[in-house]
C-alpha cells in the first residue's frame, strides 16, 4: 500500500496544481483506495504537524544546558549566510536579529574559574563585545543575553551624524580580518540616553517585582544591564570645535547608565581625534571629563570608573606619555587597542587591503599585544588594562591575560563566527587556565612578566 499512497501523492499534486484534466484526477482515484483520498495539502500539514509533535514531544525530553548548546550549535551553519550580504547590511541585520530576540540566550553558567572583580564589579567573565558593534545601544539585552561577560556601546557623538560615505566596511576574510571607515556614525547621545533609560528601568522594574523573594547577601555579576556590565564608549563630532565639550556633554547624559566610561580618542576615522592622544591634550581632556563625572550626584556605588581607549599606532614615547596621564590622574583603565592603520605583511595583496580605514581581526593580534605589554610595564601593573584586537580563540584571549589584560574583548572575530564563538572560546579559555595551574584569571594576569 505504501507505493500506491506515494503514487497518488505525486499524480494529486501534479494534478490538481498544474490544474491538469479530470482524466489524470481520475487516475489518482483508480490507485488510491477512497480511504486514503487525501489531498497533498493535508498529507504536507500532516507530516509536518507529526514532525513539529515529535520534535517537540523529543526536546522536552532534553535538559536546558543541552538545549542551549544545540541552540549556539546551530549558528555555526546560520552564519556564513551572513556573508552573502554586503558587511555592512551584514552587521545591521545581526543587530536588528539581536534587538528582537532572535539569537541564542545562554542559559548554561560560565566556568567558575572566570569570574572575576574589577572596579567593585563582578563579571561573570571576562570575555566582552568591544564598542562598534553596537553602536546606538540598539540591543544591549540580546547580546549581554550570548554569554558577554560585559559589552560596551558606542561611539556615541553628542549630535546624530552619518559618519563616512558607503562603502565603508571591507572584509578581508582570508586573513579573518576587517577594514572600516565609519566615521563616527552615530544617532547622537538623545536616542541613545533613551534607550539605556528604558533598559534601566525595565530591570528595576524586575527588581522590585522580586522583592517579596528571598534575597542572598552575595554580590552576583552582572550591572546596571543586568545579567552583563555595560560599559557606554563616547566620542566627538567629526565637525566639533571644542572635543572636551562633547565628551563632558556626553558624561552628563550618559554616565548614569553605565557600569564603566570610555574615551575614544583613537579611531583614525575622524580627523584629528589621535591628536589628543598627545600628554599635554590627553591630561588636559581627562582632567575636564573626571570633573564632570565627579560633579554630578552618585549613591553608594560611586561614579563611574573611567578608561581611555587608545591606538596600536604609537611610539615608545607615546606610550610613556599615556602611562604616565594614567598614572597621574589616576584613570581607572586603558583599552588596548582600537584598529591599526598600518598593513601588516599578511595582507598587502589582499581584495581590499588597499582601502583607507582602520584594520581589525587576526592580522591586529600582535601589534596589538606587543602595545599591551608595553603599557602594562610602563604602569606597573597599577592600571586595569583591556586587551583588545584580534582575538579569535580561547588560546587568544588567554595570552592578552598573561600580557597583561584584565579583561578582553572581541569584535572581528564574532562578526565572522556568530554566537558559537562566545562559549568556544570559555571554555578554552578556562582549559588554559588549568593547564597551567592558575585558580582564577587574576591570578594569570601579567603572568608573562613573573
């Protein structure tokens, strides 16, 4: 019977959708016995209807952990769909799918050995999305919700701009890497200082609703985001006159809803910018921005720490220079680093190797760490350090630590490997932290320097 049921299937469908003659209608009666008169419709609703029981009746079965893991599993065959669109249309679209809720939320607890506390903050661990991603702030709950230990928002300008003409992001995919030129693009500290405040108040919402719940003493990791730290990256206006004002305009509106602050003075896309990377400018851009965080009124927690990201691109001497603004203000942290401008070796030839911007991915790994290590003995240590800049791989991450680095972050390489990346590379990172008999991240930080 079950080749006659197969049968009719094809010669019903062949028949009723080409609208072919009543005689080929009547073929399918002559094979199929009056019960089995089905129409393709209802035997296509039927199977998948069996399917969608099956499965579901089969995942109810399955553990959450599982479940997860098959989840971020399943990304890996998503996302180089992803690369068929321009990079561009690429990256709208993930924070588009990210705002919405349509991306893997970890479920699954991170390795006991990486949690760590920094400024009086617990992160879950130390794995961060670097700003750029998310640059307006659009979808801080789906990505935090991935498994970052923090994620940072940004560049955010005091005014809306448009930031360089398209196309302005290149892929150079043989070597993992990304060159962009942005510019600052930006929908201005207003929409964004909206969003962060709907976000804030959503989660105090939820804390007050747990209330009548029993409540632990113990500090758990997460912020003012929730389960991650956030931290809110503010930059210039292309056109500006006067940087410090746009920066101090950007603490005032911002810095209530973020778990750290950031000054980016190193993207090489707006003109000038690196320029306050000179000691005279950057003392004198600091010491205004610290002024107006510490003006405004904070609770018990205190203010916001405060970090500057700076570039690969520099001399030993700026280096010194930076250290030494650091050290003196006593600045929370440093980013190490932003993109390069330069062209290492590995990608001279390259489809688009040529186009101005800045360089990020794998080809940044070692300019990036060689600087990392630079400031972290020029500092002696005293300064949390960020290690940023091609970091692809557990291995990666847990060399920027040795170097020096607190805490790491990503970009590139999440743009090219989606979500499955994240819980990669803990898991590898945590394998490298036992391999060589550390207990915690902090105590592999600057291992290379002992």
């Amino acid at each position: 019977m079950a080749w006659r049921i197969r049968s009719a299937a094809l010669l019903w469908r062949n028949a009723y959708s080409t609208k072919a003659s009543s005689s080929a209608q009547e073929a399918v009666k002559r094979i199929l016995p009056p019960k089995y008169r089905l129409t393709w419709g209802r035997l296509l609703t039927g199977a998948l209807l069996g399917l969608g029981i099956g499965g579901g009746a089969y995942v109810s079965t399955v553990d959450e952990a599982t479940f997860c893991g098959w989840l971020f599993t399943g990304t890996k065959f998503v996302n180089p769909l992803f690369r068929l669109l321009d990079p561009e249309d690429a990256h709208q679209f993930a924070i588009w799918a990210a705002a919405r809720g349509l991306v893997p939320r970890e479920k699954r607890p991170d390795p006991a050995i990486l949690e760590i506390e920094v400024w009086g903050r617990k992160f879950s661990n130390p794995i961060g999305l670097a700003a750029g991603f998310d640059k307006s702030a659009e979808a801080v709950e789906g990505l935090l919700g991935m498994g970052f230990g923090f994620m940072e928002v940004g560049s955010v300008t005091p005014i809306p701009q448009e930031g360089n003409p398209k196309p302005r992001v290149f892929r150079l995919p043989e070597q993992g890497a990304i060159i962009n030129r942005y510019g600052f693009n930006s929908e201005g500290i207003v929409v964004v200082a909206k969003r962060l405040g709907a976000q804030h108040g959503k989660r105090k919402l939820a804390e007050t609703s747990n209330t009548t719940m029993p409540q632990s003493t113990e500090q758990k990791p997460g912020g003012k985001a929730g389960p991650g730290i956030l931290g809110v990256n503010i930059g210039k206006n292309k056109m500006s006159e006067d940087a410090a004002a746009d920066y101090v305009q950007g603490v005032h509106t911002l810095s209530q809803f973020a778990d750290y602050l950031v000054i980016n003075v190193s993207s090489p896309n707006t003109p000038g910018l690196r320029k306050l990377q000179g000691r005279k400018q950057l003392k004198d851009l600091v010491k205004k921005v610290l002024s107006a965080r510490d003006e405004m009124q904070w609770g018990e927690e205190g203010p916001p720490p405060l970090l500057v990201k700076i570039a690969p691109d520099l001399s030993k001497q700026d280096l010194a220079d930076i250290a030494a603004v650091a050290l003196t203000l006593r600045l929370d942290g440093l980013i190490i680093s932003n993109t390069t401008i330069s062209r290492p070796d590995s990608v001279i030839g390259l489809p688009h190797a040529d186009e101005m911007g800045g360089l990020s991915g794998k080809p940044l790994f070692k300019l990036s760490t060689d600087v990392l290590k630079e400031m972290y003995q020029l500092t002696r240590g005293r300064i949390t350090l960020i290690g940023c800049g091609g970091i692809s791989s557990g291995e990666d991450a847990y060399r920027k630590i040795r170097a020096g680095a607190t805490l790491v972050q990503l970009y590139s390489a999440f743009a090219y490997e989606g979500p499955a990346l994240i819980p990669q590379i803990k898991t590898e990172l945590a394998a490298c932290l036992e391999r060589d008999g550390f207990k915690s991240i902090q105590e592999a930080v600057g291992a290379d320097f002992r």
